[in-house]
C-alpha cells in the first residue's frame, strides 16, 4: 500500500517537471490586419477583443504601431495586441 502511494506521487510529481507550463511556450507572432476601406481604429479594436476591452485595445493598438492619432488607410498593416 505505501509502495502504491509513494509510486503515485514519483509520477505526478514527474507529470508536472516533465510538461512545461503554459508560461515556458514561445508566444507566437503577433497577430496582425490589414486596414479595410471603411474600417476605423474603433472597428478593428471591437472585432478584435470586444466592446468592453475596445478602449485600451486602441491605445494599445497605437502604441504597437506608433500611431499619432486616431486614423488609419486602407491596407495599412497594423500589429494587434495579443489575447489576454
């Protein structure tokens, strides 16, 4: 019985060293869209994280791509923030 109990816990606690946690993954590319005809700041920040992020997803969308202001082209390539 102690031998069960003392092999069970040798293979959880190798379960959890040999699987790297979420954190060591290497994020991916940043996700990025190309501007549409139409398409505003306000639009592209809701599509991408929500009407209730949309506000600090702008500013971060300035930030990433060292916007001035709030207007944006058609075609113009812009780099999202990634997902939360």
């Amino acid at each position: 019985m102690l031998f069960c109990l003392l092999l069970a816990v040798a293979g959880g606690l190798f379960t959890l060293v040999g699987v790297p946690g979420q954190a060591a993954d290497r994020p991916g590319p940043a996700p990025v869209v190309i501007v549409q005809p139409g398409d505003t700041l306000w639009d592209i920040a809701t599509r991408h994280s929500g009407v209730r992020r949309r506000d600090a997803t702008i500013e971060e969308i300035r930030r990433l791509n060292h916007l001035d202001g709030y207007s944006v082209d058609a075609g113009q390539r812009l780099t999202l923030p990634r997902q939360r």
